[in-house]
C-alpha cells in the first residue's frame, strides 16, 4: 500500500461510491491458459516451462513461478524433453517446429480465438490473397500470428498504415485482425481497406473476440457514470491499455495501475465516484486490492453496474481433462 495522504484528498461529506464494470478481468482464454499452467503443475511436478508470459500480469506470473514454473522467452533456455506450455498469445510454426526438434512435451494454451484467426489467415492465404493483420507490432500475438501464415502477410497498426499500403487496388486481399482489438478499434482500418481495394474480404463482426468487445462496450457505459476511472492491468497488457484509452477520450482521468500499491491518492481528490474494471488478464483479487486501498482512505460504497454476464469456457488439452467435472468438457 503507498504512503497515504491526509485523508482531506476525497470529500467527507459522503461515502464515495465506487462502480465496478460489469464484465471485467480474466476472459475465457485466460482462465484455460492459467488451468492448463497449473493442472501442468498437478501432474508432471515442477519445474514446468512456459515460452513468454502465460498471460501479461506479473500478480500471475509471480504467484506460478513461486509454484516452480519457469518463465523463457526462446525455448533454447528449455531442456530437452521437459514440459513447455506455449502462451495464450500463441506461437509462430517456427517454435512449434523448434519444440518438436527438441522432443519437448508440449501442451498449447493458445486462446481458441487466436487459434481461429491462424485458420482464417492459413485459409486466406491458401486462396491466393495477401493477408493483411490488423495489429501492434511487437506483440506476442502479431508475431505468433504472423508466424502461423504461409505466404505474404502485411501488418497493419493504423488507418494511415492502411493507406500506404503499395498494392494494386484489384490484388486480392484478406484481413485478419489481433483478438485484443475490438470493433471499433479495426473499424477505421477496416473502411480504408474496403475503401483501397475492390477484392477484399475478413472475418464476420462475430468472430471479434467477445471479452474485448464486451469490456470495451463496459468501460463507455461506466464512463458515463463516473468521475474518475481505473484500469487494473499490466503496463504491457495491450486490451488494458485499450480500456484506458477508451477512459481518456470520453474526458474521464483514467489511470492504469497493477493493483491498490499503484494508487495515488491525488486521482481521486475532490471525486465523488471513481469507476473500476479490470483488462482480461487481471485477476478479480488485484480489483479487489484497489477497492480496499480506496477504503483505506476514505469510506466508500460499492456497487456493480448492470452489464452483460459472460459464460463462456474453453475445453482444456485431452491430457489435462481427464477425470475433470464436466463443466470443463463443454463451450
């Protein structure tokens, strides 16, 4: 907990009410790639390795390594034959090939989305059209996912990016887009794109992933409602920084912290309702932690605003679902 100022930072007239965001935090692919990481633990013992982050939070990332799971970044650093799990992010045919060279005992916690999106763009580039990747560079996911694609794929960040690119307006072309990206994040991109050339065609607006629609289409609605919003998730997690950014246009101070150490008691003086939501690969625990770092300096109330309910589950690998509750072999 930081170092707190004079309790004179909120108002004492009344108790601040705090509004949660209804959904908020881990997702369905998160919470498969966590289970599949510790079933992993359960059943082959420590140490177990994991290529990148398994998700991006350090609270998560921390609490398994403290279990024996060994974080790398290549699989040079993984001896042979050991257990490796392959991140939510999802890995390029590169490192699959690497892993099946080394012998490694691999078990894929890719999100099922972003598994999709590798078979949409393996399709379209087999049909002969360039693939374009709506996406930030350098992200785990644009590179497993660029990774995954024979033939030419083109990332693409922004709409200028879009309208810079050198093809013929009649070249065949696809688009694929990043799953932590909504539809109204790719909607711009996708317009140039239409707009740029006269073969082009994607994925239906349903296959965007649901949780970040969902938590963007929150964090406007709790926008509404609130003085000051905060955003529990990690400074490199690319949906969390997305909700911030949502905050910050709507005219709201929004801040980004990892949990309640982060806050600083400046955000919130003189405010009457401060709004909270978590990105994806926040665990509710670090919510949670904010609220009482909040009760820690003034009296609050907390209510969950009225939001769309998620029920969505991921089947986990053949060899982690034995002898598990049926809940865990259905979507």
């Amino acid at each position: 907990m930081p170092d707190q100022k004079p309790m004179d930072v909120v108002k004492a007239t009344a108790p601040m009410r705090i509004i949660l965001a209804q959904p908020r935090g881990f997702c369905a692919g998160v919470v498969r790639a966590i289970e599949i990481v510790q079933r992993s633990l359960e059943r082959h013992g420590a140490p177990v390795y994991v290529r990148h982050e398994i998700v991006h939070n350090k609270a998560v990332v921390d609490g398994l390594k403290a279990k024996g799971v060994v974080f790398v970044e290549e699989l040079d650093k993984v001896p042979a034959r050991a257990v490796t799990i392959f991140s939510a992010h999802g890995v390029g045919r590169t490192v699959e090939a690497n892993a099946e060279a080394r012998r490694l005992h691999v078990l894929n916690a890719t999100c099922p989305l972003v598994t999709k999106v590798h078979v949409q763009g393996r399709q379209y580039a087999a049909s002969g059209r360039v693939v374009i990747l709506i996406g930030h560079a350098g992200h785990p996911e644009v590179e497993g996912t660029m990774g995954q694609i024979d033939g030419r794929v083109l990332l693409v960040q922004d709409e200028r990016e879009a309208e810079l690119l050198d093809l013929p307006s009649d070249t065949p072309v696809a688009y694929v887009t990043q799953t932590t990206l909504s539809v109204d994040d790719t909607r711009g991109v996708i317009a140039v794109l239409h707009r740029r050339f006269t073969d082009l065609v994607g994925p239906d607006i349903r296959d965007i992933c649901y949780a970040t629609q969902n938590r963007q289409r929150a964090v406007r609605e709790l926008c509404k409602q609130v003085d000051v919003l905060l955003i529990v998730g990690a400074k490199n997690s690319s949906n969390s920084n997305r909700l911030r950014e949502i905050g910050t246009d709507t005219g709201i101070p929004s801040y980004l912290l990892d949990d309640g150490s982060g806050l600083d008691p400046d955000w919130i003086r003189g405010v009457n309702v401060v709004g909270i939501t978590a990105g994806a690969s926040a665990p509710e625990e670090m919510v949670e932690h904010v609220v009482n770092a909040l009760r820690a300096l003034t009296e609050v109330e907390v209510s969950t605003m009225d939001g769309r309910e998620e029920h969505v589950e991921f089947r986990l690998p053949s060899e982690l679902s034995q002898d598990l509750p049926a809940r865990h072999n259905a979507r």
